[in-house]
C-alpha cells in the first residue's frame, strides 16, 4: 500500500530533483548556446594574433535575421493570430468571439508582437524559446492625495473597498464659518432666533487604491531561468519542470510569503554568474553580483516548482506546484494543487524523442568559423601584397625613410635603389580564397534554406532564368514554411489553448471589449462547458504576393459568374462570397481594417433604410387639389355616359326581342337555331361595340328572315326535289 509523502521526504525529492536539473542545463547544454550567442555578437574567436587580420563574419547573426521577419510576417500579417473551429453547428457564433477575444488577450493585454519576437529568437538561436502563461491576480496599488473634501465626499471617497486611507486631516471651513457669524450678527439684529448649526468640516486625505481584478499573463522565459527533467520528452510528460529566477526580500513578502521564514532566507548570487546570462550581456559590461545596501532589497534564489508526486498516499502521483526558496536545503514556501504546468516551448529543428532540438545557429556556426580564417588569410596576403617586404644591404639605406610608408616618401640610400634594395615576392591566394568563400555561402544556404535571392542580395539574379530563380526561391519558402509549421503545431497552439483555458477558468466577471470595431461584452463563463472548440493556427500557402495573386483570378471569377446571375445574389455567387475575396486580399497586404475599405454586406443591409418621402411644397398641394377635383369631374362624366350607354342598350334590346317573337309566331319550326346563334352574336356584340348592338343585331335578323323566305320559296317552284314524290311534299 503506498504510503504518503512527508514534507522532509518533500523536501529531498525537490532538491534531488532541482539539482539533476541544474547539472543537466550547466553542463554542455550552457556551453552550446553560450557559444551560439558568442557567434551571433560577433565575438572573437579567441585564435587572434597582433598585428594581423581579426575580422569576424556573422553568418550566424545574417541568417536568423533573415528567417525572423518572415517568420513573424506568417504569424502577425493579420490580428488574428490564432481562429477556434467549431465542431458542432450552434457553437459557430461562440467560436467568432471565442477567436476574437482570445487574439484580443494576446495582442492588447499582452504585447503580442514582442512577445512572438523574444520566443521565435530565443529558439532560432538558443535551441527552445521558453514562454509562461497564467492567471496574474497581482494588483497595482497607486497612491493619491485629495484636499479639501466635504463630508459627503470624504464619505464616499472611503466607502470603497478597494481604498485604504493612508493620512487624514480634518479641519472646520473657515468660509462656512464666517458666513455663519455673518448670518447670526443679522438674526441678532433682527431679532430673529437662529437654530444653532454645526459647522461644516473638511477633510485632507491620502489614501491607497488598489485596482485590478486579475489577467492572463504571458511572459518569456530566458533558457537559463527554465528547468526541465533530464530524461523529459516534451514538458506535458515531463515529472518536474521548474522556473529559476530571482526576488527580493520585498517581492517575496508582496507575494504574501510567511515574514519570518523570507527573514532567514539566504541570499544567493548563482543565476547572475550563468554562463550564458554573462554572455548576454557582456558587451555592456554588466556587474553580476548583487550588493544590496538594504536587507529588504537583497535578492534570493527562488524555484517555482512543477512536480509529479503522490502527497496523499492514493499511490497515483498528482501535479503540484511547490515553491522553494535558498540554496542547498531549499525551504518551501508553498505547497498546492494545480491543472497543468504554464509553460509552452518552440525549437526550429525538432529532436525526436527527446525536449531539447537543434537550433539555426548550430547549423552556421562551423560556416562562420570557417569564412572567418579564410577572410583573415585573404587580408593579411592583401596586406602583404599591398605592403611587399623588401631586401636590403644592410648600412646602404636609411631604415626609418623605408619602415615610413607615406605616399610621395622619399628613401634615402647611398647606392642606388636598384643596387641596394629588392622586393620580395609574395605569392596571392585571392584565386583559391573567393572560390572557397563561395563554396561556404553555397553550404549555408543549403543548410539552412536562406539563399541569397530570398535575401535580394545577388544583383546577377536579373540575368538569370525566371524558371530558376523561381526554383530556388520555392525551395527557400518551403524551409521557411516548415518552421512556421512546427512553431505552430507545437508552442503557438498550446499557448492559446492555455489562454482559453486560463479565461473560461479564472474570469468571472463580465467585460466590455472592442471586437470589430464594436464594443462587445464578454463573459466566458458561458465558455466553462464548451471544450470543444479547437484552435488553428493559420499558415497561408506560399507568400503573401502568391496568395494575393490566387486571390485576384478567384475574385474576376466571382465577379464574372454575378454578371452571368443578372447582378443578382445566388444561385453560385453572393455578395458575402465577392466580400471575404476582398477582405483576404486586404489581409495579405499587410492592411489591418477591411472596414475601412469595403462594408460587409451583412451589415451595409441593415444600415440601408428607405428614404422617407419628401413632404409637398404649398404650391404644390395646392396643385395636387386641383387635379384631384378634376379627375373627380371627369369620373362622374364617365359615369354618366355609361348609365346612358346601358340605358340605350337595354331599349335596343327590347325591341330585338319584340321582333323575334313577331318572327317566332310566323316561323315556328325554322326559327329555333337561328335564334340561338343570333341572341350569341348579339350578346358578343354587347360587349364588344356598346353603340352598334341594335344595327348588328338588326343586320343578323334581316339576314335571317332571307334565308327563311328562300326556304319557303323552294316548294313554290313546283318541282319535285329528287327521292320525293309530289304528292308527298308537304
């Protein structure tokens, strides 16, 4: 059964632990990159001779100069440095201002830029660039002096919480007073009665106002402060990973430290001696030892502790953060639980299976080293060559005249020249040290993918083929890219993971931020339960120039398939689609605020309202009434001839159907169908020709009563029809 941890058995664990640390970070860990800072200064290299050539290429100081910008263009092009990707369709609105607060955090309450600058340099040149983020409760404490304060200010002034009165002065208004005896000197004379009133006070105060409610707080870590377990692969597997840095007596107290324990605490020196923190800052001379001319200002070695450990004997070791401060038997000054540990690290070239990488400097150094003694030998042989040494018969010319080089000098001999003094040869190397320059630069580039067109260095590149150019400048991209890659997959994304983490867990209070031009109000709280939003970091392909360029021939496309819609939204392109072209295109050309130059359309929809309609001049209504008046008369007209029209109608009617009953009495039998058809035609013409339905209907019985009287002409003739006999006619 496992058996809980003593403090004593606490306290041997973190020494043994902190120590293991410290032999592995001294050793050749300090040494490579004190080395790699020596190389990228520009330092000697310690072979150097008087009198001759000392020159130092910085081969090492060229090449990180050059990744860096591009680096930091992929990374800061945008304000959006990181996006949350929803995984579920009603976490689509959270995830917009999820990404907009967390890159708010970063770049506003943290110098985003700065911060990516130190961690992206820190690894190129040392290896891994260290960073810390976590929840900073720290206050800010300001003192202000107020004078003159009424009682109802001086009571609401203290009222606060968050105000400590440090000095107050309380004292009677004299002017109040005065007006006071002024008013009773009336009331005396007057023989009026005043009540008796106090008088009135006021205040002089000092006071502390504490602000602050608490923030993420992201920091960089110099390589010398981070510790880490020796056989630790990454910092989440790692079972110890520590911060060393130093504070004073006061800070230690600030931080609520128990007073008598910080009071014995041993000061200690032993990080201002680091190799590497010398390195630093050897080129100004900094002094490295601290001496304090007070107890509360003398610096002590603190360790911030991350530690894997079983503390409550359930044999399962839990993560806790336990800071010890001292040298040799660290003392414990704190001892608590935490989630995880707030440290996120980068390296350029990955080592698998193991924490630390390589870092760019590694790669140049030897280049450096190199280029270094061939460039010293091509001067000292210019030199030589410029200075030739000369032979001369000793007592035949006069040697301070000779040992003078001026420009027109005169050399004084006793023979002539030619007879007493000889130039020595001197054989050049300039023909076998350019080649060889050129070789190292190719070897560089190879290396480390910084070419000399990536750099625009190389004037004949205009004389070169596109095709080639193009080629070797891909290449470079690639190399470029593929650190971009890793610094995102790896540290980038875990900070902001963490910063996520930190506000959803710490933040509890509602806050008002300018998002997109508007002011939003945040509450991450609503956040707590919603893990799972995951967080990409954007890597465009190719270079902003290539990307703008894609972007170009797909918004002609787009503007071409709306021409073929009629300018119309849908059914393939809106105007949402043309508006995210043209806010990528304004995002890889390095320009901030799409809304200063196109409105998004979501937004220009709402902003349109219809325009209200002009209210009519006099004049005008005036005009309006007339015409009104007018189409009123002219309706009541028409309305009058249309009665007198159905009037006449009706009359016409009326003797049509008088006739055709005469002619029904007379033509039974025949007149049947040719009535039908006729009262057709005259109900069509009714309602075609309102005026000519008497005259038509008039021509149609007309043409009817000859066909009637052409049927009973027939049997008149006396002529029998064939197929019947006389007498069966009828």
């Amino acid at each position: 059964m496992a058996k809980k941890v003593t403090d004593i058995e606490l306290r041997g664990i973190i020494n043994s632990e902190i120590n293991n640390a410290l032999g592995y970070m001294g050793g050749a860990l300090s040494n490579s990159r004190k080395k790699s800072l020596e190389y990228y200064m520009g330092e000697k290299l310690g072979t150097e001779i008087d009198g001759r050539s000392q020159v130092v290429s910085t081969d090492v100081a060229d090449t990180i100069e050059t990744i860096l910008p591009n680096l930091l263009r992929i990374f800061t092009s945008s304000e959006r440095v990181c996006k949350c990707e929803p995984v579920k369709a009603e976490d689509v609105k959270l995830a917009e201002q999820v990404t907009n607060y967390i890159n708010y955090i970063f770049n506003k309450d943290n110098n985003g830029f700065s911060i990516l600058y130190t961690w992206f340099k820190d690894a190129l040149l040392e290896k891994n660039g260290i960073i810390k983020v976590y929840w900073d409760e720290s206050q800010s404490v300001e003192q202000e002096t107020y004078q003159n304060l009424s009682d109802d200010e001086y009571k609401l002034l203290v009222e606060d919480d968050n105000v400590e009165v440090v000095q107050e002065e309380s004292f009677e208004d004299e002017t109040a007073k005065a007006q006071m005896e002024v008013v009773k000197a009336i009331a005396v004379k007057t023989g009026e009665i005043m009540p008796e009133m106090p008088i009135p006070m006021l205040h002089n105060v000092i006071i502390k106002r504490t602000s602050g409610s608490g923030k993420v707080k992201i920091e960089n870590i110099p390589p010398e402060e981070f510790l880490i377990q020796r056989t630790a692969k990454s910092i989440d597997d790692a079972n110890f990973v520590a911060h060393r840095v130093t504070k004073t007596r006061s800070e230690l107290l600030e931080m609520g430290f128990d007073p008598k324990i910080v009071a014995d605490l041993p000061t200690s020196n032993n990080i201002l001696l680091n190799n590497e923190r010398l390195q630093r800052y050897s080129d100004i001379d900094e002094t490295p030892f601290n001496d304090a001319p007070d107890h509360s200002t003398e610096e002590i070695e603190l360790f911030e502790c991350y530690i894997r450990v079983d503390t409550d004997g359930d044999g399962i070791a839990e993560l806790r953060k336990i800071t010890v401060a001292g040298m040799g038997g660290y003392t414990i000054l704190e001892n608590m639980a935490c989630d995880n540990m707030p440290f996120c690290s980068i390296t350029p070239i990955p080592m698998p299976h193991r924490f630390y990488g390589r870092s760019v400097s590694e790669l140049v150094e030897d280049v450096q080293l190199v280029k270094s003694t061939v460039m010293r030998q091509l001067l000292d042989n210019m030199y030589l060559t410029n200075n030739n040494r000369v032979a001369i018969m000793d007592g035949m010319v006069n040697l301070d005249d000779l040992l003078t080089s001026r420009p027109g000098g005169v050399v004084r001999t006793k023979q002539p020249p030619s007879q007493v003094m000889m130039p020595m040869q001197n054989q050049t190397i300039s023909q076998q040290a350019f080649p060889l320059l050129e070789y190292l630069d190719t070897v560089r580039e190879t290396r480390t993918g910084v070419t000399r067109y990536s750099q625009g260095l190389d004037a004949d590149s205009l004389n070169k083929t596109a095709t080639g150019v193009n080629t070797l400048m891909s290449q470079s991209q690639m190399r470029m890219e593929l650190i971009a890659r890793v610094f995102a997959e790896t540290g980038v994304k875990d900070l902001f993971k963490r910063i996520f983490e930190l506000t959803c867990k710490y933040q509890d209070k509602e806050r008002v931020v300018e998002l997109n031009n508007q002011f939003i109000p945040v509450k991450p709280t609503e956040w707590r339960n919603r893990y799972n939003i995951s967080i990409t970091v954007g890597l465009g392909t190719g270079s902003s120039e290539q990307q703008i360029g894609m972007l170009n021939n797909i918004l002609e496309r787009q503007l071409q398939a709306f021409q073929l819609q009629g300018g119309q939204e849908y059914p393939m392109v809106s105007l949402k689609n043309i508006y995210n072209s043209l806010a990528k295109i304004i995002e890889n050309a390095g320009l901030k605020n799409v809304e200063n130059y196109f409105v998004n359309p979501d937004q220009g929809k709402q902003m349109v309202q219809p325009k209200p309609e002009p209210k009519p001049t006099p004049i005008e209504k005036i005009e309006f009434t007339r015409i009104a008046s007018e189409e009123k008369r002219k309706l009541a007209e028409l309305e009058f001839e249309m009665k007198k029209l159905k009037s006449h109608n009706a009359a016409n009617v009326l003797d049509f159907e008088t006739k055709i009953k005469e002619m029904e009495l007379k033509y039974t039998t025949q007149i049947d169908s040719a009535k039908l058809k006729a009262e057709a035609e005259l109900d069509k013409v009714i309602v075609s020709n309102r005026g000519k339905a008497f005259f038509a209907a008039e021509q149609s019985a007309n043409k009817l009563s000859q066909q009637i009287d052409k049927t009973d002409e027939k049997p008149r003739t006396g002529q029998a029809q064939p197929g019947i006999k006389p007498g069966e006619q009828s």
